[in-house]
C-alpha cells in the first residue's frame, strides 16, 4: 500500500494536524491517554480511506479532511471501550490504555473522542455525511453489544458471526469510504459502490485478524497471538472448526471457549484442530473473495492513481496473511 500512503501523504499530514489539534484538552489525562492509542496507528487506515474514496470520486477541495479526522476519533474511542470490556493487554503493540490509567478513565476518553468527532463533523458543514457516519457509531455499539452477548456462543452460526464482523468492525470502513464520497459530491450510485468497496474491504481485514490470531505473531497483529482463544471470543475459524470436529472434540471446545478453562498446551491444541479442518484456510479464502468484490465495486471509476491504489489496498489487507 506505498503507493497510497504517498498518493494521500499531504492530505494525511493535515488530518494528522486536526487529530492533534483536537485531541487538546485542560485535562492533562485526556490528551496523554488519547496520544498514547493514537500515536499507535502508523498507517490510520480508516481516515486514508475517507481521503482515498473522496479523491477517486473527484474531490479537489479539502472538505474530507475534517471528516477523516472525525472517523480516526470514533475509531479510537470504540477500540478504549473494546480493550477494557475484553480486558485486552496489548493495542497497536503498546501496552492498553486501561492497564496504565485504569478502566473508567479509558471509557471517559473514548466517550470525549467521540464528542470530538462529532464536533468535527458538524464543523465539516455535511449534514448527509453527518448522518452516515452517525449511523455508523450506532451500528458499531450495536455491533459490540450483539458480540457481548454470543461471545461464547457455541452454536453461533457463521451467518450471524458476519453480521456481527460487518456491524462491528466494516460499518466504520464503509462509512469512511461514503462519507469521503459525500463531501466530493459523487452521484448516489457512486457513494454505494464506495460503501461497498469499504464494507467489503473491512469484512476482509477483520477475517484475516481472525486467523492471524491462530497463525501471526505480536508484531503483525498489535496485540498477543492466541488473545481471541483466551477471551473465549468465538470468531470464524473458531466456528469453522468446532463445526468440522463434531462430537469427538466438543468437551474441548466447551471447557476451553464456554467455561474458558484453559491450560498451556489449549491454545496449540486448538491451532492444530484449525489446520488439520482447514479452518484458517477457509476463513482466509473468504477474506480473499471479500477483497475481491471490494476491488470489483469501483471497477467502473476513472483510472487514474487512486483506483489502482484502493485495489492495492484490498490485496494488502488478505497479503497480511502471509
């Protein structure tokens, strides 16, 4: 993804100008703990995509940078909420914000993040991304709330498991790529495939993270491998290869995901399971055929640099598996 990163380099140095501006508070904890998560995110693969999605629809104003900067805040407000309900240890590779500053003041710096956004997108003067992007920080809560609920499901089914990934974690990706869309002044039919290609491309990157989960290491993922397994998070090759081991392996899927009583040796016993069922192939394959269609909805756009680089970006997401 070299290729994007330059293409938006400029435009990523102003909404990495916003971030910082706003991220500004009197309370000394909030700008540390915010910095803490946001300096983190090398590549800030969401607003890129608000910038990348508006230019390829035409955009030669600066009207989506207030925008991209709001959906990097939604962003990382949800992730300080998710680390301190999955009690997670690590994020972006840097220790959790909850294990410095402890839990209630993470949930109060997400909630200003996302009081910021939305400061943000009022400033930006589009109501029509305003509601997109309002839409999709109710969808993304209804998301986590539905994951809380079936986390150790055991009997989830993969239909219900791609609701919960779309609402989720590709709600934000495809409202990213919308509301870019929106404030270039692209015709309807151009914002749905821009939806579409951002809906899809999220739906890739979260089923890759499923997998590097049982097959990557701390520094691919940002957080410790084996994390979902510990957290009895029931994610698709998971459910994938509890289906394909039937009876024969269910008491070591209820104790080591339902009662999450674990040992040492679980979490190699379960990546075993996953390879010989071809679960993590499988999971992967279907990551590929996301990207794929992601890389088919904006087809028909003009070719010049941005499409070749948003297609390069839907390889990106599946080449991680490597």
């Amino acid at each position: 993804m070299d290729t994007l990163l330059k293409l938006a380099a400029p435009d990523m140095r102003a909404v990495d100008a916003l971030i910082r501006e706003h991220m500004d508070s009197p309370v000394p904890v909030i700008p540390a703990l915010a910095d803490h998560l946001i300096a983190g995110s090398a590549k800030r693969l969401r607003p890129l995509l608000t910038i990348a999605a508006a230019r390829l629809a035409g955009a030669r104003d600066d009207a989506c940078l207030k925008l991209a900067a709001a959906v990097e805040f939604i962003h990382t407000a949800t992730l300080l909420h998710d680390d301190v309900v999955d009690s997670s240890e690590l994020r972006r590779g840097r220790v959790a914000a909850h294990l410095i500053w402890g839990a209630p003041a993470s949930v109060l710096v997400g909630d200003f993040l996302f009081a910021r956004a939305f400061e943000l997108m009022v400033d930006a003067g589009s109501m029509p991304a305003l509601e997109v992007l309002a839409r999709a920080s109710r969808v993304i809560s209804e998301g986590e709330v539905l994951q809380l609920t079936r986390s150790h499901d055991l009997d989830l089914s993969q239909d219900v498991y791609i609701e919960i990934i779309k609402a989720k974690t590709a709600e934000l990706f495809a409202a990213a790529a919308e509301a870019g869309a929106i404030s270039a002044g692209a015709s309807p039919e151009r914002c749905r495939a821009l939806r579409r290609f951002g809906q899809d491309l999220g739906l890739a990157f979260q089923l890759v993270d499923d997998a590097l989960d049982y097959s990557g290491d701390a520094g691919t993922l940002g957080k410790n491998p084996g994390d979902d397994f510990r957290e009895g998070k029931v994610t698709l090759p998971l459910l994938l290869a509890m289906g394909r081991t039937g009876a024969a392996e269910r008491d070591f899927w209820v104790r080591t995901v339902d009662r999450r009583e674990q040992t040492d040796a679980d979490l190699e016993r379960a990546i075993v399971l996953m390879t010989e069922t071809r679960a993590l192939e499988d999971t992967l394959n279907l990551a590929s055929r996301y990207a794929d269609s992601a890389k088919a909805a904006i087809a028909d756009f003009a070719s010049n640099s941005w499409r070749p680089a948003l297609q390069d970006l839907a390889d990106f997401a599946v080449a991680r598996r490597a």
